[in-house]
C-alpha cells in the first residue's frame, strides 16, 4: 500500500497473507495447506475466499464473496463474459469492504492470520481498482504480506522463469508491499535451480545463453533489473500437495510482517 506518510498505530495481530499467483499455480490448493497447518499448530487463521467464480472450495472460508455477490447473475445482468464476471463482482464486493475490515478488527484479539485467496486470474486482482482498494484496506489496518505462488515446473526454463519474477517484481512495486516467492509443486519439480539463478546472475545468464529463444539477448538485460529486485524478497519452496515447507514458509510471513512493522 502506498500508505507512505500517514502516521498509523498498527496492531500486531493479525498478519494479512494475501495469496496471487497465475490460474494454476496452486492457490487454493496451497490456502487449504495453510489453514491444515495452522489448524494443527492451534494457530488461528481465518479465511477470505475473494474468488467469486470458484465452484467449490476444498477449505471452509470465513467470509466468502460468493456469500455476497453471485457471480453468475452479475454476468447475465451486465451482460458480460468469464473475466468481467469476476472483475465486477470483485468491485461489488469491494464497495462493501470496510464490514469485512470491521469483523476482523472485531475479532483481531484470537486471530494469528488472515488468509485471502483471489481470483484464478491473477491480473483481475492484482491490476484492478478493486484489487488495490481491498489491499489498501487491508495494509492500512493490519501487518500485510502478499504470497507470489509460483508453479515451479512450469518457471524451469530460463525465460519462464523470468517472466514468471517480472510479474513478481511488477506485484511487489505495484502493493509496495513485502512478497514472498513461494515455489510451488516441490514435489514435482524442486526449487533449487531458482535459488541458484537468483544466487548466482551468472548461472542465471549461462542457462538463458544456452536457451535458443530470440528473446535472449533482451531477457539478458531483463535479467539485470531483476537481480537487483531479489534482494527485496524472500523465498521458500512447498507443495501444496505434500505439505512440504509450510514451517519455513510461516518463518518468512513473520520475517514480511517485522519488515513491514519497521517500514509503514
Ligand atoms: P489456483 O488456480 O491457483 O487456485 O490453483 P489450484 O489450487 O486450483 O490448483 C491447480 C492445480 O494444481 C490442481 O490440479 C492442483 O491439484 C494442482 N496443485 C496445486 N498445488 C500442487 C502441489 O503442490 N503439487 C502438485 N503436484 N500439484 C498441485
Ligand atoms: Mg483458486
């Protein structure tokens, strides 16, 4: 949030983890992770489902937009398709978020995190006014943190992998906010060529050189904005699947949030 200037007394409690990343990548998969997770650590976690499109959800939400905007119907009264469907019951739902900001703060004292799920299409949340007024309300109010879930099999070839930290670093300076990179599937594919490439730029520029793209050249020197954007984040490797990584995932939220406690 670009709440830079104002003067805030921020409570402690709750961190917000807002979770993005590209249809596929694992969101709500990963979300039902951590609810499992803190549910077994006795850790409180509350759950806002904002993706109005989704048919069924495999975690209980708390508060849940299709309780309050009905997808289906907004698309046939505006008379719009899939994407528009979504991005209107978004702003439906985001005129109406200051009661959502008010039942959390009413039950801020027994809540550890809040975990937010968005929609399939990461673009909808992430570029659109909606999606900037629910993460300004929510970074105004509470400790926020936003969770980039990166599909790890699908980011191992070089110019995937960039594109995939381009979008990242456009999220981190679009919110301002602290992101941690969680590479998803690990137990498909492991993270550790990511490391390596973020580590290591010339690891990174030794795998894009002997990628055949055309793009090469140009994503070299992509590659150079984006070693300066690593040093901003953290990253840690799960899977949604196995559970793997969910204690060094909690680690970097709460590492996000003293930054975050430190900067705004
Ligand atoms: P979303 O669109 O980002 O919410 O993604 P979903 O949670 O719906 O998951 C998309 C697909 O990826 C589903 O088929 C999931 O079963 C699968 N998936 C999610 N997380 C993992 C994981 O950690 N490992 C594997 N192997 N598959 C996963
Ligand atoms: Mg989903």
């Amino acid at each position: 949030a670009s709440s830079s200037g104002q003067a805030h007394s921020f409570r402690r409690k709750p961190v917000i983890i807002i979770v993005v990343g590209m249809a596929g990548s694992g969101k709500t998969t990963f979300l039902h992770r951590l609810v499992c997770h803190t549910q077994a650590s006795r850790i409180c976690g509350y759950v806002l489902n904002l993706d109005p499109a989704v048919m069924t959800l495999p975690y209980g939400a708390n508060i849940d937009i299709r309780d309050t905007v009905k997808y289906k119907e907004v698309m046939k009264q505006f008379n719009l398709g899939p994407n528009g469907g979504i991005l209107t019951s978004l702003n439906l739902f985001a005129t109406k978020f200051d009661e959502v900001i008010q039942v959390i703060e009413n039950r801020a004292d027994q809540l550890d995190y809040v975990l937010v799920d968005t929609p399939g299409q990461i673009e909808i949340f992430t570029w659109s006014a909606s999606g900037a007024i629910i993460t300004e309300a929510f970074a105004s109010t509470f400790p926020t943190v936003v969770a980039y879930v990166v599909d790890t099999p699908r980011a191992s070839r070089p110019v995937t992998f960039m594109s995939t930290m381009l979008y990242a670093c456009s999220i981190l300076y679009k919110t301002r906010l602290p992101l941690v990179l969680a590479f998803n599937k690990t137990d498909v594919a492991q993270h550790q060529f990511a490391l390596e490439w973020m580590e290591d730029f010339e690891a990174f520029q030794a795998a894009m050189r002997s990628d055949d793209s055309y793009m090469s050249t140009f994503a070299q020197s992509l590659s150079l904005v984006l070693d300066e954007f690593y040093k901003n984040l953290r990253s840690v490797g799960v899977s949604a699947v196995s559970g793997a990584g969910m204690d060094a995932f909690f680690k970097a939220i709460e590492a996000s949030a003293e930054e975050y406690m430190e900067t705004y």
